[in-house]
C-alpha cells in the first residue's frame, strides 16, 4: 500500500458535494489529485500551488485541515 505523509479533502458544492484527495508524494514533489468515484488521479502537479490552482479554476474548496500519516 502506498504511503502519504499527509492528506487534504477537497469539495466542490454540487447535488450530492463532490469530493477529490490532494495526495503529495513522499518528497513531496509530485502532487496528486485523486478521484475516488472513478478511482484514478485525475490530475498531477509538481507543486502544491499548481495543485491547488487547478483545484480553484475548477471552484473546489478545501476542507480545513490536514490529515498526517501519523493521527
């Protein structure tokens, strides 16, 4: 199983709420968003703000917070 060292949620205000996972690699050198309805990434980036921006562009909001490997 692959191993992040952190997690965001990320949710788009539609009938039903639509849901995407900002998961960086380990170095934290690629960043990946994850569609868990299609299970596949559906985007990459090399920065968390290139994430990020792609994410705003598609008006996606992220929930406060992070999740770490270790909680």
């Amino acid at each position: 199983m692959k191993k992040y060292p952190w997690f965001e949620i990320w949710f788009d205000y539609q009938e039903p709420p639509y849901l995407l996972i900002l998961l960086p690699d380990m170095q934290e050198t690629r960043f990946d968003v994850y569609d868990p309805l299609e299970d596949r990434v559906c985007h990459s980036a090399k920065t968390y703000e290139d994430a990020c921006s792609w994410l705003w562009e598609d008006e996606f909001r992220r929930v406060e917070g992070r999740i770490g490997a270790d909680d």
